[in-house]
C-alpha cells in the first residue's frame, strides 16, 4: 500500500478546501479523491483502495465520528486522520478512541499535512512488516532465515533460543553484515513477545537533534515544529521488542535518558510533565568494542554494563565459510523467485571463488554479490564472470600463488608476493588506498606508483 502515489480520500463539506487538498497532495505526488461529507465518504471507502482518508470533524449529514464508526464497522483499512477549524483536545481524543490515527487543526500548511502523512505511512509499514514477519516466522525454522552448519552459529542458536522468552537486555556483536538484526528478529519472534510489536531503529542514522523526539516521542508544542503530539519508538514498542542498533552512535546525553527508561520502566515525551508506564524489551547491537568506547569517555559505563546483560557474539562469514554454499543457494533461491530467475546454479568455479573469497561485508556483500550474478548471467549457470571484479581478483591471487609452486625466482616470488599483499590489503579495507597502504606499511605516494606497475585497478 506505501507506494510513491498512495491514494488519499478528502472529506470535507467546504468545496474550496477540498480542491485546495487535492491539488497541494498532488503537488507532494500523492492521488487524491474528494467526498462531500460522511455519507458519500463511507461509500467511495468501500472500495478498499484508500491509503489515508482525511476527514473534517464537522460536517452535515454524517460527521467526522459517525464516519469513523461506520468506517470501522466495514472493516475499512484506510488510516484516518481528522482534520477540523473548531476541534478542541477533547475531539481529539474523542476521534482517536473512535480508531482515528491523527489530528490536524486548520488552517494547515503542506508542510504540515506532509509530516502527518509520512508518519502515518512509517506506522503503517511497521505494522505491515511486523504482519510479514510473523507470517514468516510460522512458515520457517525456529530462528527464521538464520541459515548455518557451523558449530560457532550452533552456540548462537543454542542461546538465543534459552533468552528468546525472557525481557532481560542483550548486546548483539558483530561486524557489519553479519546478521545482527536478524538475531534480534530472533529473540523476539521466539519469544513470549512476537505477538507484539518489534521495532527497529538505527540510533547512527538519525540526527541527534531528532533522535530524543523519535525514541521518547513529544507533546503538541514541545518545540518550533511539534505541531501535534508524537508516539516515541518505546510506546511503538510496548509489550513488545525495541532493537536499538549502532548502540554505540547514542549520544551521551540521550545515554542517561535511556539508563533511566531500563532502570525505571517509564518514558518521559519531549516537553510533558509526566512519564508513562512501558514494558519494553531492549536488544541492542553494535559493531564497534563498546569497552573500548567507555575507555575513551564516549559510552557511559553504567549503561554499558545494563545493555551487557548477555552478549550475543556472531561470527564472521570468514570465520564460518562452510556457510556459504547454504547461503548462495538460499540468496539465489530468494532473489531467484523476485527475478523470475528460479533454478539458477552456481559453476564449480564460481562456487569455489566464492569459498575462498574473504567477505569482509560479510553476509550482507554475499547477498549483494549472489543478487548482482543473478542480474547478469544469462544462462541456468552462475558463472565467475557475473562476480564483482574484487571476488574475481582474489581468485586469481589464490591461481598465481599455485602456478608459482615450482618457481624458484626469487625476484619473480618478490614480485608476486607484492602483487598478492597488495590485492589482499585492498580488499580487506574495499578498496581505500589511503587505509591499504597503512595496512602495507608503506606510503600513500608507493602504493600508488606500485599499483601503476603491477597494472591493478
């Protein structure tokens, strides 16, 4: 439903303001109908194809309420959000109890409409997703699509399933792309919790400036631009599982708030004089050494020590590679399906360069790289020639190193040996020169004379 031309029903008994609706949500790439008043709303919502519905409060014939109830009476699906010149706070809450989403005063600007909507739209793919992903969960394994045969993932599995039906917190460590999201999905649909909501957030992706508002939510008038009241992720959450990943991101200032909410159970919203009672579940994650960030004054130690209840520590690929040939079948069987691909097999040589690759994205790269041979093999076979370039390169370092066996240069086994340093230190940092010549030790200016001589890219 959350397309880029979600379609929105304006309901509204003044003429001139529905046409200047309909144009300003067209103008911010939406579609938009128009209805006179509740009656004629009600009919065209039938329909089900309504994303949003906009609705006056006051209205002759049938109001904003009686149109609430009898959109909730057949079944309407369409999130609600009134809208009305006269409201007051007790028809706000009159409305939201009625299922209502939102509520706007008027007059409103786009600006305004456009935040409402776009939280509208984020709730609802929340509920969709944690829908998807509850479906999934019945018709997979009991850690979902976490596939492994190796003992060091077995050891996970094994603790996952004995903290999956407990609240208590856990800290997820592993590099990037190594599944850490899908172990928390984990705890959580296994969990005593999964009927409840999971709600993922990445505390480094969003402005500090906006991160409080987004975790605790905020009250109408908190500051310039809180034009209504705003649910925080730990009430999106309630009953349910917070994943709070890149942990390490938080800012100090936000780290005593969050010690206080797992010490506490209460949330306190940007500029309300009260808390509120939550049962939330943390599971938090990081790809950084959190004792080392404490060291250096950036991670308060008291909530580092409340976040490390139980440390879940997840491998990487590189060190499970036995995984691979499980997970480039799944990869191809997943996109496969999505391409209209199914059936795709990898040659042996592909299988084997992939093996012997190092990985450093980890199970995420895998993923891309096994999505990107789909796109350009032309065949039922996955051959090496569809792989990036830098999985095609670290074969061929492996090749040279076995044609070498019998030489007995040792200025052709210097050569090559430099060659080989250099490919495996561009690799390792994806393909930062500046970073690869301090892993070779020597300087920027050398690597680049010497990638010149060796003609490597």
């Amino acid at each position: 439903m959350l397309l880029e031309k979600t379609k929105i029903l304006i309901v509204d008994d003044e003429e001139n303001l529905r046409h200047m609706l309909q144009i300003m949500l067209k103008k911010l790439g939406y579609r938009a109908e128009t209805a006179a008043d509740g009656a004629q709303a009600l009919e065209m919502s039938r329909s089900g194809d309504f994303g949003f519905i906009l609705c006056d409060i006051r209205m002759p014939t049938l109001d904003g309420s009686a149109f609430l109830k009898g959109h909730a009476e057949q079944g309407g699906q369409a999130t609600v959000i009134m809208m009305s010149a006269y409201g007051s706070v007790e028809d706000a809450i009159a409305c939201m109890k009625l299922g209502a989403y939102d509520y706007i005063s008027k007059p409103f600007n786009a600006e305004e409409i456009l935040l409402v909507l776009k939280k509208a739209e984020e709730r609802e793919r929340l509920k969709q997703e944690n829908r998807r992903l509850r479906e999934a969960v019945g018709q997979t394994c009991s850690l979902g699509n976490i596939i492994s045969r190796c003992a060091k993932m077995a050891e996970v599995f094994q603790l996952v399933g004995k903290l999956a039906s407990y609240k208590t917190t856990v800290l997820i460590l592993g590099e990037s792309g190594t599944g850490k999201e899908l172990i928390a999905r984990a705890l959580h649909y296994n969990g005593s919790r999964k009927g409840a909501p999971f709600v993922a957030v990445n505390c480094g992706a969003i402005p500090a400036a906006l991160l409080e508002s987004e975790l605790f939510g905020h009250v109408k008038g908190a500051f310039t631009d809180a034009s209504s009241n705003k649910i925080g992720l730990f009430e999106e959450a309630d009953g349910g599982t917070l994943f709070l990943d890149e942990i390490a991101e938080l800012p100090l200032a936000l780290q005593v708030k969050l010690l206080r909410v797992l010490q506490e159970g209460e949330i306190r919203r940007v500029g309300a004089a009260t808390s509120r009672r939550i049962d939330v579940r943390v599971v938090s994650a990081t790809a950084k050494e959190l004792g080392t960030e404490v060291a250096a004054g950036r991670f308060r130690e008291d909530l580092y020590f409340r976040l490390n209840v139980f440390t879940v520590a997840l491998p990487a690929l590189r060190e499970r590679i036995e995984d691979v040939p499980l997970l480039v079948d799944h990869f191809l069987l997943k996109h496969g399906e999505r391409m209209g691909r199914v059936g795709v097999r990898p040659s042996e040589t592909t299988l084997q360069a992939l093996v012997r690759y190092r990985w450093p994205g980890n199970v995420r790269e895998l993923e891309n790289c096994v999505e990107r041979g789909l796109v350009l093999c032309e065949s039922g076979v996955l051959e090496l020639s569809s792989l990036p370039e830098t999985v095609r390169r670290a074969v061929g370092i492996e090749r040279r190193a076995t044609d070498l066996r019998d030489c007995l240069s040792i200025k052709t086994g210097a050569v090559h040996l430099e060659r080989t340093l250099i490919a495996r230190a561009l690799e390792r940092t994806g393909g930062n020169r500046t970073h690869a010549a301090k892993l070779l030790e020597i300087s920027h200016r050398a690597l680049l004379y010497k990638l010149k001589e060796y003609g490597i890219e």
